[in-house]
C-alpha cells in the first residue's frame, strides 16, 4: 500500500453517518437549522408545511422516529435547555404521548409526540414562532 493512500485512508463508517446527517439536515427547512432548533437523530421530516422562509409567520415541521415518545421529549427537552431555552410547565412524558412547551426570548416552540400503533412509530410535531 503506498504511503499516500495509507495518509488518506477514509473512515467509512463515520462518512456515512456524516453524510446521513447532513442529508436529514437538508429535509429541514433554512430558517430553523439557522436559527439553531434541534434536528431529531435518525428521524424522517414527512411534512413542512407551507410556510417555511420565516420564524415570525411560524414553522411547523412533521418528523417520524421509531423511538417512542418519552424518548422524544427527552431528547428535546435536553438540546433545548442547552441552547438556553426555558421549559415552563413539567412535560408529559410517557412511552405513548410527550407534549411540552420552551421559550427563548421572543421564540416560542411547542412539541408533541404520539406513537402510532398501526406504523410502530412515532410521529412528531414541531411548531415554533418568533414574535415581533
């Protein structure tokens, strides 16, 4: 093997789940990677909704996980209170539903998880709006 292969071998693995992450970022619409929201590990964005180009008109973001939603509230509840965010009420959590509210500044998101039984998985939805 020559040197200069061996110096630039690739760590195929960690490729692939770098370029899976960057193609599940893609799914999310602009304004809300740039605005630093939580994209959700190994989830499939099914819906966007219409308006997409401004958090002061709000975003609503549909996503599908085969983690329950205890899991989802979790996860957001901590990526959430590290970039700041403040959770007002004690979330439900439980391996059915999750539903909870964060604010930050003028920003307001709200999440909601409910398993769906008939597809083994979760559905997720994400709403967040920026007041003037």
């Amino acid at each position: 093997m020559s040197r200069f292969v061996a110096a630039n071998r690739v760590n195929l693995p960690a490729l692939i789940v770098c370029l899976s992450a960057l193609l599940i970022a893609a799914d999310y619409p602009a304004v809300y990677l740039e605005a630093g929201l939580p994209t959700y590990p190994d989830a499939k964005v099914i819906d966007v909704g219409r308006q997409t180009r401004s958090l002061r008109d709000g975003i609503r973001l549909q996503l599908e996980t085969k983690d329950n939603p205890k899991q989802v509230a979790e996860y957001f509840e901590r990526t959430l209170k590290a970039s700041g965010w403040k959770i007002p009420k004690r979330p439900v959590k439980t391996m059915q539903l999750a539903l909870f509210g964060a604010t930050k500044g003028k920003m307001y998101l709200t999440v909601q998880a409910m398993k769906v039984p008939s597809h083994n998985k979760t559905r997720i939805m994400v709403n967040v709006i920026q007041k003037l």
